[in-house]
C-alpha cells in the first residue's frame, strides 16, 4: 500500500522557507504539503504564488497544494504554472466540481478533492473516479495546530468502502492533527498521504519524526 508524508509548511519557519525545503529534500517524504487560504473561505491568510514560485525553486519532491478558497477555478492555471504538482480544492467552494477537476487536469497536474469534516463523505461518491485523491480533513480547515477529531475513523471507512468500489487507484489523504502517535491507526485504516506540519516541524529531529511517521 502507498504510504506517504507530506509535511505542511505551515508550520514552517517562515523566515527561513529554503531550510525547510532542504530538510525535506533530505527525508523520506515525498510530498510537501502548501495550504493556501483566503480569508474568506476560512478565516486565515497563508501563501500566494511568490511563495510557491519561491518554494519551487528549492523543492525537489511533488509540491501539493491545498487550495482552501472561493473561486479556485480562477486560480488553477497560475498554480500550475508556480509548480504545484498535485491540486486540491474544496468541494464546498464550487458549483460543478467535474468542471474543475477537468480544468485541473489539463493543466498536467494531478487532482483531488476535499470536505471539511462537517460535510457527509458521501456527497464525493460522484467524483471519485475522475480524482487521483480525496482529501479528508481531520480539523476544519483554516489553522494549523488543531486536535484531531477522532471520529474521522469511521468517515475514513467510509471513504475506503466508495474508493474501492469505485476507483481503487484513487489515494486517501488526512489533514489535521496527524502525530507520530496516529499515524499507524491511520495508515492501517487504509490512509495513504498522512500531512504533518507542527509533529515534523516542531519535533527535535524533524527528519527522524518523518522516518518514524513513515515505518509505523
């Protein structure tokens, strides 16, 4: 089963963002995980293009950016362009969500989609066989550091029911909350993209708390 770290550069030193890239590039992680927010669609503010196009620069693994905004169609072309490698938009902000996984896609980018953890996971069962992932969000989206919600277990065995009737290809991703004390649980209920951003950027040694997220 794939299993795969993606740390969040939310947590991050901000003033220091091509360390944090290098110390990626030097661990088992193969994602790096960008949120970008808005304001209005949850009530932070994080990065824009500059930084992506800053991070790109410095990055060698797949760049996966989570797009927590209204209108994310307006934006896909200029996130591709800045190196996202994987795209991912709320299904709460669109009216068509086939029509912007379409647009996705013909960028070259991969594509997923994500709920917040108050929206039933069976409103994704009609997109599942045109995404490479479902994101579920185990916080609400919009800061970092939140306690994860334990009843996301039951909303992961219910995603794993859809995905594997439906596209078994299709990987599962978590967000929110995510240690090196959850990761086994999450990775044996079927999860394959654990993002971590305080459990890696905050840990002593950020490259051995990959490992050990990792080979739980």
């Amino acid at each position: 089963m794939t299993r795969i770290i993606s740390p969040s550069l939310l947590a991050a030193d901000f003033g220091n963002l091509k360390a944090a890239c290098e110390l990626i590039n030097a661990s088992e992680a193969e994602w790096f995980h960008i949120d970008v927010m808005d304001g209005t669609f949850v009530p932070n503010i994080s990065f824009g293009f500059p930084v992506l196009e800053a991070i790109q620069k410095h990055c060698t693994k797949l760049i996966d950016v989570h797009l927590m905004i209204v209108h994310p169609e307006k934006y896909v072309k200029r996130f591709a362009e800045g190196g996202a490698g994987m795209i991912t938009f709320h299904f709460e902000t669109v009216e068509n969500p086939s029509e912007v996984i379409a647009q996705i896609r013909a960028e070259g980018v991969k594509v997923g989609i994500t709920i917040n953890p108050d929206v039933a996971v069976e409103v994704l069962e009609p997109y599942i066989d045109q995404v490479d992932m479902v994101l579920l969000m185990t916080v609400f989206a919009g800061y970092g550091g939140q306690k994860f919600i334990e009843e996301s277990y039951q909303r992961i065995a219910t995603l794993k029911e859809i995905i594997d009737r439906k596209n078994p290809d299709c990987l599962i991703q978590v967000d929110g909350g995510v240690n090196d004390k959850n990761a086994p649980k999450l990775f044996a209920s079927g999860v394959n993209v654990l993002v971590a951003g305080s459990a890696v950027f905050n840990a002593p040694d950020p490259i051995e708390m990959v490992h050990r997220m990792l080979k739980s």
